[in-house]
C-alpha cells in the first residue's frame, strides 16, 4: 500500500457484490445510520427525560452508472425483487475506497442487500450529457472496516 499522507479522495472506489468486483460505477452513496431515543420519564423522576435506545435504521446505498450495451446486470438483479425472489436477490455488497495506486482502503460492507428501485435515464436530444442509470438498493445492516 501506499505510504498515506492524507486522506483517501472520493473519486477511486471499487463495489464488490458477493465477493467480485463490479466496475463503471460514476457514484456511489454511502447511507447514513442511525439510532431512533424513546423519551422516557418516570413519575418520581427529575423534570428530564431520559433517551432509551430503540431500533437500528440504515438509509439506502445508491449507485449510479453510464449506460452501456452490457450493462443489464443490475436490472436482472431489480427483477428478481420484482418476481418475488427474494430468496435469491439478498446479495452481500462491499464499496471500497482505493488510494491513487488503486489498492484498496477503507471499506463500508453491507449485509442482505437488494434492490429497491431502478432509474433508467432521462434522455434528452438536444443535450450531450451522459445517460445515467441508478440504483437504490436497501440492506439490513452496515459495517466500516479498514
């Protein structure tokens, strides 16, 4: 690895999905998480309310794309939520940020990811912007490493 001096920049990151490297991915969001207080008080207790932990929530990774010939992959990932295959579509997903020699840094892993939604591109004839796809995809539970 690199002899670091500084942090890593957004712009170099790899998606793993079950283990093997996707590429061609323009930007990927990493979701927030966060922790709901249940306000608590007693009848004998000081004037304040007390925070109890609650639930675990994870917000949605997204990911966007240029659209390319080949790059049906993910949509046959959304259509198995589609058909009701849920079974086969929980996938284990990993986004890796990787230094300027492209070996790889910190990590966020997600667990029982599947695809929430699909956006194909908005096309415009008088534009020259690239077309973009994305993808929301919703997990049960994050991890940093690395």
């Amino acid at each position: 690895m690199t002899d670091r001096y500084g942090p890593f920049r957004s712009m170099q990151f790899l998606l793993e999905i079950d283990g093997i490297v996707q590429a061609g991915f323009s930007q990927a969001t990493i979701p927030e998480n966060s922790t709901e207080p249940i306000e608590y008080r007693e009848g004998n207790d000081p004037p304040t309310q007390r925070k109890l932990w609650n639930l675990n929530s994870y917000g949605n990774l997204t990911l966007q794309w240029g659209t390319t010939p080949d790059s049906t992959e993910l949509f046959e990932w959304r259509r198995l939520v589609e058909q009701g295959k849920m079974k086969d579509a929980r996938r284990s997903i990993a986004v890796v940020v990787t230094d300027e020699e492209g070996d790889p840094g910190p990590r966020w892993e997600f667990k029982d990811a599947w695809p929430q939604q699909y956006d194909a591109p908005d096309l415009d004839a008088s534009g020259s912007e690239v077309a973009i796809e994305s993808m929301e995809i919703a997990h049960e539970g994050m991890e940093r490493t690395a």
